[in-house]
C-alpha cells in the first residue's frame, strides 16, 4: 500500500516523459505526435518540420540509431548506382544489336 501510494504521486505529477517510470513509459511507435514532439524536445532531437507520427518517429529513430540510417542510406545509394549501370549496360547492349 506505502509503495503504490508514492509510486501513484510520484507518476501523477510527470511533465514530462523523463518523468515517468519506466513501467509506465509507452513504445514510440505507440505514442501520439504530442508524445513523439515532447519525446524529441526533452531528449533535445531535431524533427525538422516533421508533423506526422511516422516522420517524427524516423526522425527520432535515426537520432538514436544514427549508424543504422547511414547504412540504409548507403545501401540505397550502392543500389541507385547497380540500377544505373545495369541500364547503361543494356542501352549499350540495345545500341550494339540495332548497328548489325
């Protein structure tokens, strides 16, 4: 009874999300968009003009996977340059089939 008593008024007056025991904390991808700004301003994140739910939580989750995102944003980029090739190959491919 002592315990819930203080664990009660100790999450009753939370202003914040540092304030909230862990128990009580919800996953990011279940939090509102006032959640998720509030989330970035105390853990002093950038969201940019992010407005939605989805885009702020991108922002958030490259903030605190940054090496992830780098590597996701390679990976597109290796993949843009094989799409690239591959279609030079084949206009080449194309060009020397049209000149026999």
């Amino acid at each position: 009874m002592l315990l819930s008593r203080h664990r009660n008024r100790r999450d009753k007056g939370a202003t914040s999300l540092k304030d909230v025991t862990p128990s009580a904390a919800i996953p990011l991808e279940e939090m509102s968009v006032e959640d998720l700004k509030g989330y970035a301003a105390d853990h002093e994140i950038e969201i940019g003009r992010s407005s939605s739910q989805d885009g702020i939580l991108k922002k958030i989750q490259e903030f605190e996977n940054p090496v992830d995102s780098e590597a996701e944003e390679a990976a597109r980029l290796a993949a843009e340059a094989e799409a690239e090739a591959e279609e030079a190959a084949a206009k080449a491919a194309e060009e020397a089939g049209s000149e026999e």
